[in-house]
C-alpha cells in the first residue's frame, strides 16, 4: 500500500509536458481532499509473476500496462484526475501484507480493490486483453456490476472502443458476475477487454505503439462520454 501511494500518485504539468510524482505526504494525510471528483482508477491487470495471456514475446501484463501509461496521460490532458495502480512490472499482491491467505491471486485482487477505497476513486476501469480458441474472434468487451451507473460507464466505453475498431459485428456489454473486483469494488467499475490477443488483427493493434495509443484515446472519449451524462 505505502508504495503505491507513494510511487503511482502522479501529477502531469500539460502546460510545461513535465511529468512529476506527487507522495502521499505531499497531498497530506485526507486524501479525499487532495482529489476533488471525478478521479478515474486505472487498473492495469496482472504484473510481476502473473503475466496474464500470451502470444510469443507478448504478455498481456505488458499490453495493459503500457495502455494503461497512455491512458493515463490522456487523461490528465484532458483536465481530468488520474491514478494508475502500478507504474511496473510487479505484483500488486507483494504490497499486501494485511490479508492472511495462501494465494497469491486472492491477495492480488484484494489489493486492487482496497486501493479502490483508500483512493478516492469515482470510477474504476480495469485494463485487460482477451484470447479466445477461435482466432478469428476479436474486438472489444466490456463487462460491468450489477448497477447502472457501471452498466452505463460500460456501455460508453463498449461504444466508443468499436468505433475505433469499425468493426461489422457490435457486441453489448456483459454483466460480470464470476469477477471479484466487479462484486467487491463499491464504486462503479468495469473490466475492459481491450481486444483479443490470439487475433492477428487485434493483436497488431495491441502489440503496436500506435495502436495503443488510439486504443487509450478510445478509452478516453468512453470515460467522458460516462461523465457528460452523469
């Protein structure tokens, strides 16, 4: 936890292109007040041991870090306050130390969902990529809460990312029920499949510096959309 509220409070000067960090000593002890709202949540998904999917040289835990970084920027661009929940290639579940449980995944998960509270997050957009056994499968999915305001924040981001997909075939959110940070976090949350790995398609998109980009941007326009009609 120390770590994370030390490494990944970011704040970006657009005016000067600098990027700086910003300790939890520096925002004070409440820091409910440092962040007035809205303040997204990014959660890049897996990291550290946990590499998630793969194909070849590419890992999943790369893909969603690095959207993540970019979305991140974007964000903060935009006007509009942004947290990453790891800034590298480490386990969230090596910074909880609180929960008494043998498995690592548990206590990773875990983790998200406590920096969901400590943080004052209004929404939380989880970060990953899909793979399927059927290769010609691809674009995004977005899976939401049993709640509105996810299901809406959803459904913006669903939108939004097969625009830049244009793809032929639209897909509808989907409620996620199997997902721990979905049935734990208590703010709206969503998990993003950013699209699927095992597609060649997808995947030169994903795999690609300018695709990720537009991938974020994508994402971007998802989440202001959400908070225009909010």
């Amino acid at each position: 936890m120390i770590r994370c509220l030390i490494t990944l409070l970011f704040t970006v000067s657009v005016a000067s292109g600098s990027c700086g960090i910003a300790t939890a000593a520096d925002e004070g002890n409440d820091l409910r007040h440092a962040f007035p709202e809205p303040v997204i949540l990014i959660d890049a998904g897996h990291g550290g041991i946990d590499g998630g999917t793969s194909y070849k040289q590419f890992l999943e835990k790369d893909i969603n870090l690095e959207i993540g970084r970019r979305l991140y920027v974007v964000l903060r661009s935009h006007g509009y306050r942004a947290i990453l929940n790891r800034t590298g290639d480490y386990a969230l579940s090596d910074d909880n130390r609180w929960l008494q449980s043998r498995s690592r995944h548990l206590r990773d998960l875990a983790q998200r969902k406590e920096l969901s509270e400590q943080l004052p997050a209004s929404i939380v957009v989880s970060l990953h990529v899909n793979w399927g056994r059927n290769s010609a499968k691809r674009g995004p999915l977005v899976l939401h809460q049993n709640e509105g305001r996810s299901a809406m924040l959803a459904a913006s981001i669903q939108r939004s990312l097969e625009r830049f997909y244009q793809l032929d075939i639209s897909r509808s959110p989907e409620l996620g029920k199997p997902f721990y940070l979905l049935n734990h976090v208590d703010c709206p949350a969503v998990i993003v499949e950013m699209g699927f790995l095992s597609n060649e398609e997808d995947r030169a998109i994903l795999t690609n510096r300018r695709g990720q980009q537009k991938i974020a941007e994508a994402l971007y326009r998802g989440i202001a959309e959400y908070f225009t009609v909010m």
